[in-house]
C-alpha cells in the first residue's frame, strides 16, 4: 500500500446560497486544485459526493457534468457518491484507496448539497429517505426523532436523568456555537447559551430546535494523491494514516443504539491501521448532526468510556484547550451540514489544523499533529472514520 | 435460484390480518423479524416462517412535532422503539395515548402490535404507483396498550 497525502482543499461558505450545486462544487475545487498548485487536467478521477440533487434541482447524473464544468478531461472518469450525511467522506475514502493501491496518481473529493431551498417540510421528507423506507418509514420518524429516541435509550441506561442529559447536551450546542462563531464560513456565526437552547421549540422530544443541525447549502472538495507528489504539489502534505467505514442495520436492527456498532468498528479499523489509540487523536470533527450524536460519538471513538462523555462535555474536556476538542469548526452544529459535503469539510477543518493554520481565527488546536473526522450516514447505516496527520 | 420467504407484501398482509409474521431459525433458535433473507443472529436461511405472540415492550420513545412532508396532519404524533417477547426490535406509532400528556413512565409498557394506513398525502415511501401515490400495501407498525 503506498502512502497517501491531502495537497489542497477547498470549501464554499456554508449557508444559502443562490449558486447550484455544481456552482458550489467548482469554487470549492478550484480553490483545492490551485492550492495544491496543478492543473484540471492533472486530476484522474472525480469521486463526487451528493444526495438530492436529484429531488432538489431535478438533476441526476451531477458527477459528469461537475467533472467537465471544473476542465477535467474527458478521458477522466468520475462517480457520485451516496451514503447519506457521510457521502463526502465515503468519496475520500474511496480516493484514498485507489491512491494506495496504485491505480491513480491524483483524485479529486468531495461533496456538494443544497438544502435550504426545499424548505422544512420537504428537506426533512428527503433526509428521512435515509431511514429504512418499508418497516420504519411509514411511521413519520425523522431524524431528530432518531436521535431523540436514542437520547432516551442513553438516559436510561447510564441512569442520567433527562433534565441532566439535556443540560450537557446544550452544553454540546453552546461549545459548538462558540467555536462556529469564529469561523468565517459557519452558517451560524453567533454565541447561544444553554438557557436560549432548553427554551427552543420543540423539534422531537426531547430534541428542541438549537439541539439539531441546520439545513445549509454548500461545498468542499480535496485533493488525494501519493505522497511523493504530494512532496511537489505543497510545502506541508498532509497524510491520511487511517480509514475504517461501517455498514449498520437499520434502527429497528439495532440492538442496542447507544453503542453504534458501525462507528465501533470503523473505528478501530481507522485506528488499527494508523498504528494509533484514541488518546494519540489531537482534535476531531466529529458527527453532531445531533447534540446527544456528538455525546455519543465520542464515546464508540474511544475518547470517552461509554456513559460518561456527556460528564466531560460540562467538564469542558472537548473544548478547544481541553483534552480533547471535539468540532473546532463550529461542526454540523454551527458551520452547517449540507449532507453531500460534510465529510469533506470536516476534513478542510482537519487538514488545516494539523498544519496549524486556524491561529488567526483563534480555533487553533495548540500542536495539534493527528486529527480524526467521524461522518454518520442515516441512523447509522454509514460510519466512516479518517484519521490525518503531519510529519514532525 | 433462491426465494425470498417472507417478502414485505406478504409480512403487510399478515399483519393487516392481525398477525405479525417473522421467522424462527433452525441453526441458532433465534427470531428474525420484520423479515430478512437469512437469520439476523448467524445468517443461517434454515429459517421456518411463524407467527409471532405481537407483544413487546417500549424501550424509548420520541412526540415528533416537526414532520416530514405528508405527515404534517398527524402532528403531534409518537415514535416508539420496542421490543418483542421473542427478542426482534419494531419501530412504530404508539397509539392511543395522547402525545401530549405522555411521560416517561410509558418506558417498560406492555403493548401490542397493530398497524395503520399511511396518511394519504405521504409520497417517496416504497413504490410510488402510476398514480404518483404509494402503494397502498405500505402502513405503519403501532403500538397499542394492552
Ligand atoms: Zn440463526
């Protein structure tokens, strides 16, 4: 297997926007293609991630034509990438084998999505085709109540009580916010306290409205290549150490939802073959499409053990500064999450942490050298772990 | 060739007939259900169809006040996740209880399983028919109290 290295990386300011969703996606390409100092053509593959350009705008068969848009030659192939919120991240794991297994040199990641125009009511209809649609779907279950349910489940079984749980949840919605706040292409730029958090409508008991994420409108786009070229294209390649990703049942399939056993186990291949545990992760974004999402996994990550992360959430332990910062960028929470691309802005925020560039932006992770992103697809049916780091 | 033995028509059938229908498996005594190719415990196809008691248990539950589209004359409506005595876990409607007065207390309840019609504005959920409706096989699990 040979070593893989990130060059550039791009995204769009996440938020409405009123460009399509191959518009978004060639801003955020470009801005990777010159970053890593080459050409469109130099690219081999496209492996484009997008979930509903096909009900959002109509348009199926988006990654041909993003390929051709950005001056990929005809000659390169490229593929749309479907695994719900964790689409991207399936994209850049794809890349990153077919760059260890020798088949291409230089490949292009990412994820474009557009959200906001659907308005609620449909947005939430077309998320929900990522539950399972013949034994579950007819119940009207939407995401916030998946994630509802499994605050329940967790609260029981650790005997937290949901008044507690709830506190330290919109503790996870407050850090989020603060970190978002100074993150100049977060959807939300602004602070919230735990007080305006418990008074907001509710969405799904017990989920109330600033316990969920956003709907948003954007994209993010890296380059993966081998690490000699990556030496070539940029001063400071990036490489990834490890990937795992997880297929899970549907919820009715799970046994137990509070441990998700497709993150445990991408997570561990992730680990296994950097060679690294848990405590070696500098900073994470992490999957908080869900206050209780982000609470729980940290723990299947092994940075927790299992019932106590929501203690070390209002212990300040995954604030930045803390022991481990979880979702420097403001994460799904504050920065938004346009399913398609998520993944790959999680790895934007990852990619520059590790070289150190968020110290103006004051979300500078201090020394940071390993980062992990962690992308949820549906209630779980993908997990997928990337673990990225610098030399020295 | 194989033969899928209890397709989601047939398990919707049974179940609007009263009868909720999974599997038992003949390697590993485990229960199945709602159905699958092969056991959900060793992947075993050595599987008899039976009939299933219809009781379980709530194990948690969500009051969605926000819907997806189609839903929105359903509001406020329960989600439950329970479990059946013979093991399997069901997602369904927890009906009749008022979604406004539930509590926690309802976590560990007895109920039995049922089903109802899909609400009629509901689209994108299984086969969508030349009508551009879905099929009317598609309904909801339910949970009711014994
Ligand atoms: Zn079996």
């Amino acid at each position: 297997m040979r070593k893989v290295c990130v060059a550039g990386v791009g995204m769009t300011k996440f938020g409405k926007s009123e460009k399509s969703s191959i518009e978004m996606f060639a801003e955020a390409a470009m801005e990777a293609i010159i970053g890593s100092n080459i050409k469109p053509s130099d690219i081999q593959c496209l492996y484009l991630g997008n979930v509903f350009g096909d009900f959002e705008e109509g348009q199926a068969l988006m990654a041909p034509y993003a390929a051709r848009e950005i001056g990929l030659s005809v000659g390169t192939p490229s593929l749309r990438f479907e695994g719900a919120c964790a689409s991207a991240s399936m994209a850049i794991r794809d890349a990153f084998v077919a760059v260890a297994g020798g088949f291409y040199d230089v490949v292009l990641a990412g994820g474009t999505e557009r959200e906001l125009a659907m308005g609620t009511p449909l947005a939430t209809r077309t998320f929900n085709m990522a539950t399972e649609q013949y034994y579950e779907g007819m119940t009207g279950l939407t995401f916030p109540g998946v994630f509802a349910i499994l605050s329940r489940l967790y609260s029981k079984k650790y005997g937290i009580p949901l008044s507690k749980l709830k506190e330290r949840m919109a503790m996870v919605a407050v850090k989020n916010h603060k970190n978002g706040a100074k993150n100049p292409l977060a959807q939300f730029r602004k602070e919230i306290t735990v007080e305006e958090v418990l008074s907001g409508p509710m969405i799904a008991e017990p989920l109330q409205l600033l316990d969920c994420c956003p709907f948003t409108d954007g994209a993010a786009a890296i380059i993966i290549t081998t690490e000699e070229k990556a030496k070539k294209m940029v001063e400071k390649p990036v490489y990834i150490l490890g990937v795992g990703q997880g297929s899970g049942a549907p919820l009715y399939r799970q046994k137990d939802f509070t441990l998700i056993e497709s993150r445990v186990a991408a997570a561990k291949t992730a680990y296994a073959m950097a060679g690294i545990e848990p405590k070696d992760i500098d900073v994470a974004e992490v999957h908080d499409c869900f206050t209780t999402a982000e609470i729980v996994a940290t723990e299947c990550l092994g940075f927790f053990d299992f019932g106590t992360a929501s203690e070390a959430v209002e212990k300040g332990e995954t604030q930045i500064g803390g022991r481990i910062p979880i979702n420097p960028s403001g994460g799904l929470k504050s920065k938004g999450h346009p399913i398609g691309a998520t993944g790959a802005a999680q790895a934007y925020e990852i990619v520059k942490q590790v070289r150190g560039e968020f110290v103006e932006r004051g979300t500078q992770v201090e020394g940071a050298k390993i980062g992990l992103t962690d992308t949820l697809g549906g209630d779980s049916g993908v997990i997928c772990n990337i673990i990225y780091g610098i030399k020295g | 060739m194989v033969t899928y033995k209890l397709p989601h028509k047939e398990f919707n059938e049974a179940l609007k007939s009263g009868k909720l229908m999974g599997f038992k498996c003949n390697s590993c005594g485990a229960y199945t259900c709602p159905p699958k190719i092969n056991c959900n415990e060793c992947a075993s196809m050595d599987m008899e169809v039976v009939e299933f008691k219809g009781r379980a248990e709530i194990k948690s539950y969500t009051i969605i006040r926000v819907s997806p589209e189609g839903f929105e004359s359903e509001v406020p409506y329960i989600v439950a996740l329970a479990q059946l005595e013979e093991g399997p876990n069901l997602v369904g409607n927890l009906v009749g209880v008022d979604p406004d007065k539930v509590t926690d207390e309802i976590i560990g309840i007895k109920v039995k399983i049922g089903w109802k019609p899909a609400p009629p504005e509901v689209k994108y959920c299984g086969p969508i028919g030349k009508d551009g409706k879905i099929k009317p096989e598609m309904v909801a699990i339910t949970f009711s109290l014994m």
